[in-house]
C-alpha cells in the first residue's frame, strides 16, 4: 500500500467552519470524480488545535490532512498522470486557489509503523 498525505491550510480570511463545509461539499467531490478508480481510500482529517504548553491556544499551522491510500506504485503514477492531463489539472488548480493557502500546500508519501500496545 502506498501512502500519500498532504499538509493544507485554509485560504487566509476563511473561518474554520466555511473551510470544512467548502472542502466537504465541493473539494472533496472533484477528489473523488478524480480518484475513483485508483486509490483505495480518499481519508481528510481536520486538525482542532489544542492548548500549547505555554497555555494558548493558536491557529492551527495546518487545516487539514488529507491521505489518499493507492494499493502500488503503478496505480498512484497512473493516477499522477491522470492527475496532469490539462483540463483535470486546472479544474483541481483552479478549486484549490478558492480554499488553500497554496504556499503552504505539502505533500508526502510516508512510511507506517504501528506500535503493539497492552490493552
């Protein structure tokens, strides 16, 4: 399983709440129309800041976590390819400058190990 999440950050002036009900109910469609067919998992996990250990509470760095799980690497560069075909990358460009911050936007395979707790 190959594993891709992105680091985002809300367009700077837009509240918390129209970011999320924005992403969900239009970002997250054009995702989905995209990556049917490719990834196995399309996952966003929105932050909530906690209190630091200073005791504030700030802005979260980051909005949003998006991961989308491909089953290899020959599906995510298909996609990739997908992804990059002209009219596709400039629907997705054009949505993201409406709801990102884009100098923030990162992106990151990763590698996974889970620890075995005591229950």
């Amino acid at each position: 399983m190959i594993k891709v999440i992105m680091l985002m950050k809300r367009k700077p002036g837009m509240t918390i709440p129209e970011f999320r009900e924005y992403y969900e109910n239009n970002h997250r469609v054009i995702g989905e129309k995209y990556l049917n067919g490719f990834a196995v998992k399309y996952i966003r996990r929105f932050t909530n800041p906690l209190v630091d250990r200073s005791g504030n509470l700030t802005d979260p760095e980051y909005d949003v976590i998006m991961e989308v799980w491909y089953p290899d690497d020959d599906t995510l560069k298909a996609c990739g390819e997908k992804l990059s075909e002209p009219d596709i990358a400039k629907e997705i460009h054009e949505d993201e400058e409406k709801i990102f911050d884009t100098r923030y936007m990162r992106s990151y395979t990763v590698d996974e190990y889970e620890s075995e707790l005591d229950k």
